[in-house]
C-alpha cells in the first residue's frame, strides 16, 4: 500500500489483525498501521501481509512489538472487550 487509506481493523491480537480496506497490497508487503485509541492517541504497529482478499482486506501479521506497544495494544484490546460486554 504505497499510499494512506482508511481502514476497518478487526480480529485484532497481539499476532496481528486483519485490515478492512479496497487498498491493493501484495503477499509479505510491509505496511505501516496506526489504530485509534480510545483516549484519542494513535497506536502505529508494523507489519507484513499474510493473506489478501481483493476487495476486501487483508491479515497482517505483526513485526516484533516493544514492550511499549505490546502494552499499548494490550489496553487496546482489553477496552475493546469492556465495550462489548
């Protein structure tokens, strides 16, 4: 993906996330992600493409994550759990 598009993130884990979006990527791909916070920051991770669904989206299997993002991403994750129940 040479150029921003918004996107849809779902299925998100400390693995990866699969990336909701009309953008064309290829296979193995490096691709920069940044997912909103709900206290309004961005979260950027990196990543490569697992799979490719055209017209859909794609998986993206996440690049090694510091400790501060993996911290990050697990509030991430446990504020989108409270918001479900």
């Amino acid at each position: 993906m040479s150029h921003a598009h918004e996107a849809r993130v779902d299925d998100v884990s400390l693995g990866g996330c699969f990336v909701n979006t009309f953008g064309r990527v290829e296979l193995d791909e490096a691709v920069n992600l940044q997912i909103l916070k709900s206290s309004g920051g961005w979260l950027a991770l990196r990543g490569r493409v697992a799979s490719y669904h055209p017209g859909i989206g794609f998986g993206l299997s996440f690049d090694p994550l510091s400790e501060e993002e993996t911290a990050d991403l697990r509030e991430l994750l446990e504020t989108s759990e409270e918001k479900l129940i």
